[in-house]
C-alpha cells in the first residue's frame, strides 16, 4: 500500500516551469550516448537518472559493481570506504551516489531524499522513484530526472476491497469526482458522531486511504476495480524530465501525461526500420504459424478461455522445440516469451530458464542471444486504458503492440547490428511488424 502525505502545489508558476522532452529512438540509436553527452554538457545542474534495472543505472552513473547471489552491490573501495567508480567512463567525475538502507539512514526512500537534500548526482530505479512520497522529493525543482523507458504509472491497486469500496461509497465516506472516476474521501463525513475537533482520520487504517485519495492516486473502473495512479505532481516538481524510449505515443504514459495537461516535446532521431530490415529473420511457414492465424489468437484472453488455452499451449510447447532445434540454438543463444501463467507448461523443463516476461525493457544481459520465439499477441489492458482515459488521449493499440515487440527483440543481437532469427506465429503482430519495417509508424524521424 502506497501513502503520501499531501503536498499542494500552491502557485501556477509551479505547474508551467517543468520542461518535458522525450528522446524517441530505435534501441541502440544513441539515446544513452546522447543522455551523457547531455550530462557532461551541463555539469552545473543536477541530476537523477532512473532505470527499470539497477545495474543499468550503475552503468550510465560509472558506478562499479558486482553481482553476488542474484544481487547486483556497488563495489567500495578496502582502503578508503568509498565507492569505486569507472573512471574510463566520463560520467563517473560526476560521482553519482544511490540510495542505500545500509547507511543509517532508515529506508532506500528516506535516503534518497537525503542524496537530494544534499545536491548529489542520484541513480536509482522506477521502482523506488514510483514508492517515493511526494514530500521526500524536497528540492526536486534544481534537478533534472531522467527517466529510462516510460514509468509504470498505473497499477491495479489492492489499497482497499471491492466490497469495501462498495460499503463506503453507500455512506459517502467515497465519493466520485466529476470525472466519474476518481475516488474521494470525505473526511467530513469520517466519524460524524465525535466530538473530537482535530482530524479525525489521522492515525486511523484510513489515513493511507484518503491520502491516497486528496492526491488524486486511486481511480474505481467499471465500479469494481481499484486502479492506482502516480501523482503527476511527482513529476512537475522536478526542473527538467528527460524521458528516453521509442514509439512513446503508444505508451499508457504518454496518455496519461496528456490526462494531466503536462505538455511535452518529442525528439525523434536514430535509426530507421529500412536501415535494419535486412537482420530480421521472421519464418514464414503456413504450419508453424497456423496457431496464431486470427486476428486474437495468442492474446491473453485466447490463453485463459477454456476452449483454447490448452490447444494453444500444446502447438506453442510443440513449436518452441521445433524451432529452437531447427536453428540449432543453445541454451544460452536463445529465447522466449509467453504470458507468465503459461511458462512452465510452453518451457517444459528445456526452455524455462530461456524465458524473459514479453514487456522486459532496458537490460543489455541478453545482446548475443541470435534465436527468439515471441508466443504472445499484445493488447493493452483495457483497465489501465480506461484509468488513462482523459482529454486527447486516444490510444492506439497496434503501436503499443509493436513497441512491446521491438523492445523485446532489442534484447537481443539487434541492438549489436547483428541478424535474428524469430519466430512470430501471431499473424497480427507479424503485419505490424513487417509493416514497421516498410516504413510506417516512423514518420518524422530527423
């Protein structure tokens, strides 16, 4: 359960004085080059870069660090206690620190609020920065954030059940805003018998509720699904956001961006679909691909209906092997994703330990892999497309598709210029594709 105490952004300069720009490119385009070139060009300012993973925000920062037991620690240094940096890497003079529980300072958060109170250059993952309360990002107006690929900025939220909901809606303790989705919690209302004069909500199991609630973070969809949403203030606190991806406007973040006003400019440069279509090697073969012939087949929903879950593991299980022994793949040269509920049953055994989740972004662990099956038709969850709902924020599902897939291919050997091999059995995420590679989806690339 997440709880911010309220901060209220009292003037309109507040609102307008953050600048938001995305640097849109194709995986292995530049986008980190360019972000420490845009570093090192202003080492005046301050910045926090985050990343999905912590050792990739090691590695931008020129951080040192080892990897013991499926953790990733900085190195420090046995003679000085400090940390130990990549002085070949230009960023390193910087000397960004992280935040650390280790260091007496209670919790990763409490410590990165300190980093920032004390003017440090800060690496950190979206994990952490989406858990911060707003009123640790004290000073968050002299930095610049960084933000490596977009932030999950929607969950589906366990913050209070269904039938509570329900209950205190009834009683108006909740409310609805004017947007028809947006709870509220009448504090009011909250223990209208006492005769105690403070805030009666204080100190009670509903104060993370209604925090959660004056800062606009819990929306009900379709009356019965509690979805949480960052506080945009989080974000319009900092000078400057930089966010580094591609296809942004096919992303829940761009939506909900627009949802909330925030205006932002795109830099769109890199590398064009023709420039590397000649390293996708998709099969097309009627039989191998049969399975994923309609329009939703592979879909989420394909592999939980009872009629075709079963038939669909099967042919993929089946298919996997056929593929992966076809080109010959060893172990650690290939592979594979499927909707997580149905790994072990589609890996049986041989592949589990080849499998990555279909949305896995911004790790280079996996750049010599040349062999990959791709066993999934995207479509966003339409929870989170009605929590994004909002002014201008039209959402196109085949782009938010596409940019899933390339993403995951980009894990790959593509991203070091070299050909893959793929099998990609959903007839409607091979369209898009090869239409991406004709040209479409890309225009305005400088």
């Amino acid at each position: 359960m997440r709880c911010y105490p309220v901060t209220i952004l009292t003037t309109l300069e507040e609102y307008l004085m953050t600048e938001f720009i995305v640097y849109d490119a194709l995986c292995g385009s530049g986008k980190t080059t360019k972000v420490k070139n845009y570093i090192l060009d202003n080492p005046n300012e301050k910045f926090i870069y985050i990343s999905p993973f912590l050792k990739e925000s090691y590695k931008l920062a020129g951080i040192e660090y080892e990897e013991l037991d499926d953790d990733v620690v900085p190195k420090i240094s046995n003679l000085t206690g400090l940390l130990e940096y990549d002085e070949t890497n230009p960023v390193s003079k910087l000397r960004f620190k992280y935040p650390d529980r280790k260091k007496g300072r209670g919790s990763k958060e409490t410590s990165l609020s300190h980093l920032m109170s004390g003017g440090f250059n800060i690496t950190s993952t979206h994990q952490l920065f989406t858990h911060m309360s707003i009123n640790s990002l004290e000073g968050a107006e002299q930095f610049t954030l960084i933000i490596d690929e977009a932030l999950s900025v929607y969950e589906e939220s366990n913050a209070v059940g269904k039938t509570e909901v329900k209950k205190l809606l009834e009683i108006g303790i909740l409310y609805l805003d004017q947007d028809g989705i947006t709870l509220r919690f009448d504090r009011d209302k909250f223990g209208i018998n006492s005769d105690y004069k403070g805030d009666k909500v204080e100190g009670t199991a509903y104060e993370p509720l209604a925090t959660m609630c004056d800062l606009s973070q819990l929306l009900l969809i379709d009356g019965k699904t509690i979805v949480w949403e960052m506080s945009a203030d989080m974000l319009r606190k900092f000078k400057k956001v930089i966010i580094c991806t591609y296809l942004f406007e096919g992303q829940l973040f761009s939506s909900y961006l627009k949802k909330h006003g925030i205006e932002y400019e795109i830099d769109k440069f890199g590398k064009q679909p023709q420039e590397v279509k000649h390293l996708f090697n998709v099969i097309d073969d009627n039989h191998l691909n049969l399975i994923g012939a309609d329009d939703y087949a592979l879909s989420k929903s394909y592999f939980e209906k009872p009629s075709t879950k079963q038939g669909a593991r099967d042919v993929c299980r089946k298919h996997l092997n056929t593929v992966m022994r076809k080109w010959g793949a060893k172990t650690d040269n290939r592979l594979f994703t499927c909707f997580k509920a149905d790994k072990s049953f589609i890996g049986d055994k041989r592949y589990t330990k080849n499998w990555l989740p279909f949305n896995c972004r911004a790790t280079n662990e996996f750049k010599g892999v040349e062999h990959i099956a791709y066993l999934v038709n995207v479509f966003p969850s339409p929870i989170l497309i009605k929590a994004a709902h909002g002014k201008d924020t039209e959402f196109n599902d085949d782009i938010h598709a596409l940019g899933e897939l390339l993403q995951f291919l980009y894990r790959g050997c593509l991203r070091e210029n070299k050909p893959m091999n793929i099998y990609l059995p959903s007839s409607r995420m091979r369209k898009l594709l090869f239409k991406w590679l004709g040209g479409e989806f890309t225009n305005n690339v400088k």
